[in-house]
C-alpha cells in the first residue's frame, strides 16, 4: 500500500493506455511518455503493461506503508536518484515535489500500481471520471494498492540504466520531426514555409489531451469544408486562430480542424517531456525515416530489457 | 478510396469529400468487413463520416514497412465490396424530457427558427435519426437526419459543462452528450438514459449505423427507462 501524503500538481494511475476503445469515441489514453514509465517499470522487473503514477509538475509525497522496490524515470528530482531501483522499507518517505524545471516524471513500482482494469486498463481518463484511482488524479489520504511482485528481498541494484533512453529535454530549442498531415496540401506555401522556419513555444494551458503552442500564426485557406475526421496521437491540428495544437494521449478521437503535420511516434514520448515556455521547431522526415526512427528506439528499449533480465538472472549468484 | 498515413502508425482512408448516410455507410462497411478479418497488430479500427482510420502497432504488425502492410490489407479487403457486411442498424428510442428544467436553449433556437417551442419539439422527435459517427466524448454519437428547418450553428461560445444525458442540436448534427463534458450545441432535451459506462459489457448504448428516435417525456423522471 502506498499512502499519499501530498498529492501533488497532478497525479495520476497510468500504464500504456487503452487501445481498442477509439471507435466508441474513447481516447487511448495512458502514460504521455510511455518510454519513461516502460524504462522504469523494466528497472523493477515488471511487465510492460504494469500501471505506475505520473506526476506532473510538482509530484507527491508519498509514504509506503510496506517494503517496495520503485524505479524513477523522467525529468530528475531534486534529492532521488533516478533510473536505478530503490529499496524502501516499511513506513519510508519519498518525495517527488521537487521535479527539475516542473517537468514529468514516472514512477514505477515492484508489482505495479492495482487499481481496477476498465476498458483493459488501469490508466486514468481524467476528462471521462474512470479508470486510474477512482477515475481522479490523486488526493492526499489516499491510499494505493500494489501489486504482488516477485518477492524481491535485498536490494539488488548496484547500476543504473543509461540517461539516452529518457534524455531530458533540457536545452531551449527542441526539434520534434513530423510526417506531412493529411491537410498538409491546404496550407498555402507560405504557411507550410512558417511550419518548417517558424519557432513555436509551449503554452502553459497545455494538458494531457494537447501540446498548445504560440508562434506566427499558420494560415488556412479551407479551400472547402473540413469534416470531422479521425486523429492520431501527434497530429498537429490548426484551428482558425493559427496556433496549432498537438494531440497527446487524452486527445478526442475525431477532430474537426485540418491537420497540418503529425509527430512521429519515436518523437512522442519527447513532446511529453517539454516544459512550459520551451521552444520547439518541427522538421519534416519521410515515412522511411519514421519508421526507422521507430525501429531504433524500439530496438534499444528491447536491449535493455534484456540486460536488466541478465543482470537480476546473476543476482545472488555464488 | 484515397489512403494517407497519419503519422508512422496510423492509416487514413478518405472515402468522399461530403457528410451524407451513403458515404457513412460505406464507411460503416468497409469497418465491419476490416473488423471481420483483423490483421495481427492492428489496435483501432474508427469509421467516421466519409475517412476511415486504422492505427496499428508497428512491432506488431512487423517487416520494415508496416505501413505498407496495413494498407494492402485495407486495399485488399475492399476489393471484396460485395461480401461486405452491413454492421445492421438497430434502432433505439430513447425518452426525453423537453421540459424547461431539461432545455435550456429550447425557447431561444425556437425563436431563432421563427417555430413555437412546441413545434420544434413536435418536429424533432418525430424524425428518425442514423448514427453517422462515434466520437468525441466516449458513447457520444453524432446523429444525421436533423431536418434543415431544425438546423442553427453552433453557439458562439461552447458551454463548458454540459449536464450528462442533455439532447442537442448544432449544424446537420443532433446527439446527446453522454458525459459531463463541454459543449457547443443548443441543449433542447435531456434524457436520464445512460450513454456510456465503462463497466458494462457493452460499455456504449448506440453505436455507427444504429437508428435513433426520441420520445417527448413530461418530466425528466419519466426518461430513465428505454421504452
């Protein structure tokens, strides 16, 4: 059990979503960064589908109420080492208010987060009131359930996973890569040149449905009526005022704006990882490069599944 | 049929270029006939009223192009356009109140439709509506049929919470929000029954190509249960 003691800016129960709901107009949902929370759920020896929380901000201080081996994987926190297991005994403290530069991080924890799977997941829909605890980000009083894990006795942890497998996003400017959207044609030149040279900063407003970004307006002439289409996790839509959104986890399954770009998905968990006020460029790849870019990441990910699987197989080893 | 890619992971498949029952049914077809033989990493199939979207896993559905596999699989499936089947429409009737506690637009559409409220009631209720597409909030269906004496925009500025159950009206559209969510259509109605819950088996009431009428309640009571 894990008491929350200080719930934070926003916490919430997340695992890696909901897939197979969008057609009854229900968002996939789950971590913003599913690189972070599936990094930090391997550090613990959970599966890949184990729920873990997601703090935004200003995380939670949390107090556990049994022994539990928890990972972090994210944005750093001031005074918790990250990217390696940590073995807490019964009643320990960990804070996570002090998210470097308010960013996001994932905690993951031996066993996993137990709430009950809704829709075949555990991750919370804010904006629908289900799933997650009791549909709701955390409040203090609060009381998780964990999973049964493996029994894990001592701390077998003497490493850490490398950084480059959740590089913080911490320089100013960021480029995120996109493939043309389905609208892209829409756009006269000179908006499609502003989409390519154009600088555009996050907006606080931003949430787990959008990325809000602000920057010289992208003009569309509607050379007819847009219908309401599907979207995808990624894809930059452009309502009429020219400041374009890009949808996240939580985002509505149709949209009704044209769509200029769609964000590729190895560069999803990255738009996850920027703050407030940052500034990102987008660059254009080919479907080629894209999916290449998301063999890669899935490779490395699976290489370090498979060395952490190796070092825990040595532990306790004569 | 035109195929685009949305991102790396999804397919899109446009299917004309207007908002009318056809083109939503042979959307609603081609869903059903890709439902009937699933292709191996394929998470969402989501018909809407003239695009069709596939997204996929691509370590799922594997080889170096998984875009290209995902739409030969689509392009192959619609080569059997005969064998098709129609998702068939069930048809609901769903109680409503339009009493004044229910309907907060009702007296002001009226007005602007130059009708009495009681004509639009009259008018609205007897039509028989068609699920054109599941979509923006989970279980809210956007309604096609809504008569063009019935048809007012969008308000200016959307309501930022909606009472659950509220019927409204907005251009072609006619719905009701299933949760409390924001809204910019004209609330004419209210009804207690339940579009969405997550712990049911079948989490959503109505679904693509089912048929929808409404019955005038006097009171909002009286709508809780389908006739």
């Amino acid at each position: 059990m894990i008491e929350v003691l200080r719930p934070g800016i926003l916490t919430t129960v997340q695992d890696l979503g909901r897939p197979g709901w969008r057609s009854s107009g229900v968002p996939v949902g789950g971590a913003l960064d599913t690189m972070a929370l599936r990094v930090a759920n391997a550090i613990v020896g959970n599966d890949d589908t184990a729920a873990g929380l997601e703090c935004t901000a200003r995380g939670p201080v949390l107090r556990f109420l049994a022994p539990a081996h928890v990972a972090l994987a994210g944005a750093a926190v001031d005074g918790v080492e990250m990217l390696r297991e940590l073995s807490l005994p019964a009643g320990a403290e960990l804070s996570l208010e002090n998210i470097q530069r308010a960013g996001r991080v994932y905690l993951a924890i031996a066993g996993g987060v137990e709430v009950p799977l809704v829709l075949g997941s555990r991750s919370t829909h804010l904006a629908g009131g289900f799933g997650g605890f009791e549909g709701r980000a955390l409040r203090a009083g609060d009381q998780v359930a964990v999973g049964p894990s493996g029994g894990v006795a001592e701390p077998r942890a003497k490493w850490s996973v490398s950084a480059s497998m959740v590089p913080d996003v911490l320089s100013d400017l960021q480029v995120i890569r996109v493939l043309a959207g389905p609208q892209y044609e829409w756009f006269a030149e000179a908006a499609q040149q502003g989409l390519w040279n154009e600088e555009f900063t996050v907006m606080s407003m931003s949430d787990r449905m959008g990325l809000r970004l602000s920057g010289e307006p992208i003009r569309c002439e509607m050379p007819r009526e847009m219908i309401s289409a599907p979207v995808a996790l990624g894809s930059l839509q452009v309502p009429p005022d020219g400041q374009p959104i890009v949808l996240l986890a939580d985002c509505q399954t149709l949209g009704g704006y044209p769509q200029i770009a769609t964000v590729i998905s190895a560069d999803i968990p990255r738009l996850a990882r920027l703050r407030p006020r940052q500034r990102i460029r987008f660059e254009q790849v080919s479907l080629v490069e894209a999916q290449y870019h998301r063999r890669v990441m899935d490779t490395a990910f699976a290489a370090l599944r498979a060395g952490l699987a190796e070092k825990m197989s040595h532990h306790g080893d004569p | 049929m035109e195929y685009r890619h949305l991102g790396d992971c999804c397919v899109l498949v446009t299917m004309g270029e207007s908002i009318d029952e056809g083109t939503s049914q042979r959307v609603a077809r081609l869903a059903a006939a890709l439902r009937s033989r699933w292709l191996h990493g394929v998470l969402d199939i989501v018909p809407a009223f003239s695009a069709l979207a596939v997204h996929f896993d691509p370590t799922g559905v594997g080889g170096t192009d998984p875009m290209q596999r995902v739409t030969e699989w689509i392009a192959a499936t619609s080569m059997t356009e005969v064998s098709w089947v129609a998702e068939n429409g069930r048809t609901f009737t769903i109680p409503v109140c339009y009493g004044e506690e229910c309907a907060p637009d009702l007296i002001e559409v009226a007005l602007r439709l130059t009708m009495r409220p009681e004509d639009l009631v009259a008018r609205h209720s007897s039509i028989t509506y068609r699920v054109g597409a599941m979509g923006f909030s989970p279980g809210f269906a956007y309604m096609l049929g809504l008569p063009a004496d019935l048809q007012v925009p969008r308000r200016a500025t959307p309501r930022t919470r909606v009472p659950p159950g509220s019927v409204g009206i907005g251009g072609v559209f006619t719905g009701i929000y299933p949760s409390d969510t924001p809204g910019g259509w004209h609330l004419i109605g209210r009804t207690a029954c339940v579009l969405f819950d997550p712990a049911r088996q079948e989490p959503c009431l109505l679904r693509t190509g089912d048929l929808v009428r409404f019955l005038p309640r006097a009171t909002f009571k009286e709508t809780e249960r389908l006739p």
